[in-house]
C-alpha cells in the first residue's frame, strides 16, 4: 500500500490560490505566510520559563524606559533599557540584535528579564563549580576569625588562614583587597554557607608546574627568576608558579655578602644556575646560584690587575694575619701584616685598615692555579728606605728614639719608617750611656754604624770622640740631627776635638 501524503489544509489553499490577478498573488502570498508561522506554531513545543532561566533573544523594540526581546515563547520579555548601557551611558544593542539575558521575575503573563545572573543561577553554578572542581574567581573583603571573607559571585565565603596561600601566613592582613582564584570545599544551605580554599588550587598548580620543569630543566642550566622572598641565609627565587630555589648568600654575588639586601630585593627578576635539584620526599629543593649565572671574574681578569699595578680596593675582612682587599667584584687579594707598614710595628690588620675603607694597594704576586693574590700597602707609597744611604750615612749621628727593647738592644727609630738596632754588647761598652735606664719613647744620641737596606737593617753604635768627652754633654736641640737631621753643633765639636789632638 503506497505512502499516504499527510493532509495539509493549507497546501490546498495554496492550489487553490495558483490562479488569478496580481492582487490575489499578493494575498496568497500573505495567507501562505501567515500558514506557514501558525504551523511552526504548534509544530514548536510550548516552553515554560522559570526564574534563573538562561535565554537569548533577538531585540524587538527599543523603548524610552525597557526593551523589549523575544524568549522563545509565546510571551515575550522586557529589560530595563538602563541595564543595556555601558559606562559612558551610551545604547550597546540595537533591534535585531540577539542577546543573552536571565528571567529575573515572573508576574502573571509577564517576563521580566534581567543582564545579571539571579540567585538560582549563582547557586546553580556554585554547585557546579564544587562538582567540577572548578575555580571560581573571589575577592578577600575582610579578616574574621579564623580566616578571611571573600566575595564570590555576591556572596560571602569563609576561607581559613591555613587555606588563604600555600606558606604560612602571619599577617592576613595583607591579603584583604585581593583577588584570587578558590576552590569551593563546602556548599550548603543552598548557598548560604560557602567555604573555599586557595591553597588547593596552588598545590595542584604546583605540581604541575614542578613536572613540567623538571621535564624541561636539569642542573648546570641558567633560568629567569623573580625573587621572591630574602632571609638572611639566602634569597627564595620563584621559577615558575609555585616553584621556588633558594640561592644561598655565599652563591649571590663574587664579592661577599653580608645580608642578601645588598645584592638583591624583593620583585627582582635575575638570572640564576641551577646547582641541583633534589626530591626529599617533603618536595623538590631546588640550590640556585646567581654569580655563577654569569662569567667568572678569574676567567678574565682586569688590564691593571697585573704584578706591580697599583689599584685601588675595598677592605672585606680584617684577620689576625692580614686583611683581604678586594680589588674588582670576585677578585680578592691578601695584605699580610708584613705589608702593611713601613713607619710602624703592626701587631693587628685593623691598626691600619678598618672592613669598608677604600685602600690603595701594590699588587705583589698573583698565582692563577691557587687564586691568591699578594698585596702590600706599604708599598704602594713612598719607601723611607730607599733613600737611607743618602739621608744616614755611615757616620751620622741621629738623635733618635726608642721604639722597643729587647734584651739583646734597643730598637731605635731613626725617622718614620726607618729603625735601627743599638746592640746591647755595644751599649755596654760605653758605662755612662746607661743602658738600663733608657725606655721606650726615650730619645737616645747614637751613631749609624752599618747600613744593610737591602735586609732592611741598621746597626747603631755609641758616638766615638776619643779625643773629647763633650758629645756626653749634648743636649736636644743644641746640633745633633733629630730623627735623620745632621748633627751641626754636635758635629762641629767633635771636629773640633779631633784637631786639637792632632796638633
């Protein structure tokens, strides 16, 4: 039995209607139409809208005060025409437009519609979002007891201190005005009771992260960081969200560092080595470097750090046995206390230098297989030896002074930087010199007997007259050179005294 065709009553009108003048084509055409939007009509089931109803509509009419938009339903909707506007007050839709709008209300047969989502909606998706596991964006409003409120999607949530960041946070305080992204862990009372957590989302965002880093770095390579937090043994440096490496103080510069803040602050991006990355089952502890990130200073020295140079320095440390100069970032050299005077004994670094000062120093040797530098202070100025043979010759008699005894002598100082040794056998040769009663800071009348400038050392003797007793009675002032002055009365009278024996 063949198909039979459906009945269509106004198929039939429509044959009926095939001819005539152009009028009744006109009609036909109207009637056809109108048939064929009745017909959609009741083939279309009819929907029923309910408040929180998500719909999109095409713009109908655009009045003074609402426009109105079509729901999909035999009743069309209407919003207020302020809801439509944007900042400046000017229209964003236009008719024909489609736009996307909630049921906010419904009175008897009429819809209103609403650019904000209602109450159900919001709950709709806080379920949603707890369901799914989804963040939901928030903003911390205030510190209560215990955590902080935070406002989402209009309503408040409790997030507890614990859960506010992945570290421990001591001041909440400082988090009030943020926004941040939280996983919602407690939905009840249909809404009324919101609990959230940030720190999940950071955990989960962690671990991500590390897999992916680890995947991609390994020790040896140099990444971008920001610091993100300094402590005095070192800087936390942030690879990567939630990732942090610690570079210890002694990795963050050359020279040395006595707090991170003098290399480094907080919200810095640097460049840092990765030294290795070790997983203790508490997390992954990631050792960084920052002046390894870098040449090292060795590998290419400066054209003036050379043997002999003179440079100026920072003195880092001051030791019993010297002090450490530094004379570029990463290039220290050592000024043992041997060097550090020519005019003075020096018994500790810190008579000369104090950590900071800005020295002028002689580099002596430089050894690149041990990396150590011999400096000196003393000879970066002026040496009072070098001219001694002229200044005190064989002969001269100083008034000088008694810079140290030892029982073998005196130490006596014939100008700054320049001392001799009065030997106590020769001292004993002469009883009215008494040499017992001389101290130190005494001034003492002798002669230069032996000069070895080579070594360093003067040997002093008693004056000789052997013709005249007057050298005992000189006095201060009266001829004798006083620290390397030549002796004029002084020296006259033993002049004197030595031609009167001759005749």
């Amino acid at each position: 039995m063949a198909d039979q065709k459906k009945y269509n009553p106004y198929e039939e009108f429509e044959s009926s209607q095939e001819s005539g003048d152009g009028e009744e084509s006109e009609k036909k055409k109207g009637s056809s139409e109108f048939a064929r939007m009745l017909d959609e009509s009741f083939k279309s089931p009819r929907k029923k809208l309910s408040v929180g109803d998500k719909i999109k509509g095409e713009v109908l009419v655009v009045g003074k005060e609402d426009v109105f938009v079509s729901t999909g339903t035999m009743t069309d909707g209407l919003v207020p025409r302020k809801e439509l506007l944007d900042a400046e007050g000017n229209l964003t839709i236009k008719k024909g437009d489609q736009i996307e709008l909630y049921v906010s209300q419904l009175r008897g047969s009429e819809v209103r519609l609403s650019t904000s989502k209602t109450g159900k909606n919001i709950a709709d998706d806080l379920e949603d979002a707890l369901d799914m596991m989804l963040p939901v964006e928030g903003r911390i409003v205030e510190v209560c007891k215990g955590g902080v409120r935070v406002s989402i999607m209009g309503k408040l949530a409790f997030c507890p201190v614990s859960q506010i960041d992945i570290k421990r946070v001591e001041n909440p305080e400082e988090y009030v005005g943020k926004k941040f992204e939280f996983r919602i862990t407690q939905l009840t009372e249909n809404g009324r009771n919101i609990v959230v957590s940030r720190r999940k989302l950071l955990e989960d965002e962690r671990e991500l992260s590390t897999g992916s880093f680890l995947e991609e770095h390994k020790a040896g390579d140099v990444v971008t960081g920001r610091v993100a937090k300094l402590e005095k043994f070192g800087a936390f440096v942030e690879l990567a969200p939630g990732i942090d490496g610690l570079a210890h103080i002694s990795e963050l510069s050359w020279s040395r560092v006595a707090d991170p803040a003098e290399v480094v602050k907080v919200g810095d991006e640097v460049r840092v080595k990765v030294l290795k990355v070790e997983n203790k089952g508490e997390g992954i502890r990631i050792s960084l470097s920052l002046k390894q990130a870098g040449p090292e200073p060795w590998e290419n020295l400066p054209p003036d750090v050379k043997p002999g140079g003179i440079v100026i320095g920072r003195v880092t440390k001051c030791m019993k046995f010297g002090a450490f100069v530094e004379l570029v970032p990463g290039i220290e050299g050592l000024v043992p206390l041997s060097e550090m005077s020519y005019t003075k004994r020096v018994m500790r670094s810190d008579e000369i230098a104090k950590e900071g000062d800005r020295v002028e120093v002689m580099i002596k040797e430089i050894n690149l297989e041990t990396r150590k530098i011999l400096l000196s202070f003393k000879d970066a100025g002026a040496d009072p030896w070098a001219l001694v043979s002229q200044k005190f010759p064989v002969g001269t008699i100083v008034l000088g002074k008694v810079e140290r005894r030892e029982p073998y002598g005196l130490f006596i100082q014939l100008e700054e930087g320049v001392t001799g040794l009065l030997p106590k056998s020769k001292a004993m040769e002469h009883p009215e010199f008494n040499f017992e009663k001389f101290r130190i800071g005494d001034q003492a009348t002798i002669q230069v007997a032996e000069i070895r400038r080579e070594e360093r050392r003067i040997s002093l003797d008693i004056p000789k007259d052997p013709g005249s007793e007057d050298w005992k009675s000189f006095q201060t002032g009266e001829g004798a050179r006083s620290f390397g002055t030549l002796g004029g009365a002084l020296g006259n009278q033993l002049q004197r005294a030595l031609e009167k024996k001759k005749k």
